[in-house]
C-alpha cells in the first residue's frame, strides 16, 4: 500500500496542470473530469498556481462528500 501526503498530491496536481498545458493546444479546448475527496480540495486543485487561461469549471458534490470537479481549458 502507498501511502500519500498532502504535499505529494499537490506536486502531482502541479506536475498535472503543466502537462495539460504543455501538450494542449491553445486553441483546442477539452472537458477534463477529476474526483476529489470533498468539496475544499476540488476548489483548491481550481484555484491552484498556475493559471490554466480562460476556461469553465462545474462542480458537483456527491451523497457521500466527494466532489466532481469538470473543467473546461
């Protein structure tokens, strides 16, 4: 089992969004989905450094917490 600390996961959320945005068009937009354990973290990884550029986020909040997180970049 591997365990995770935060810091880890908002490494690999950084490392994420830079790939996206390395290997994204710029003119070529794509609905990405991401499940988070509750509804701070999915507006953290929304909110993160560095900016993705204009675009849309959806949220939507599950019986049991967790939280989908659609964006749009």
């Amino acid at each position: 089992m591997t365990t995770t600390t935060h810091s880890d996961h908002d490494a690999a959320l950084i490392a994420a969004k830079h790939n996206i945005a390395a290997e994204s068009d710029p003119a070529a937009k794509t609905w990405r989905a991401y499940l988070f354990s509750d509804p701070a973290a999915a507006a953290a990884y929304a909110n993160r450094a560095p900016a993705q550029g204009a675009g849309e986020a959806v949220f939507s909040v599950l019986p049991d917490g967790k939280t989908w997180a659609f964006v749009y970049f």
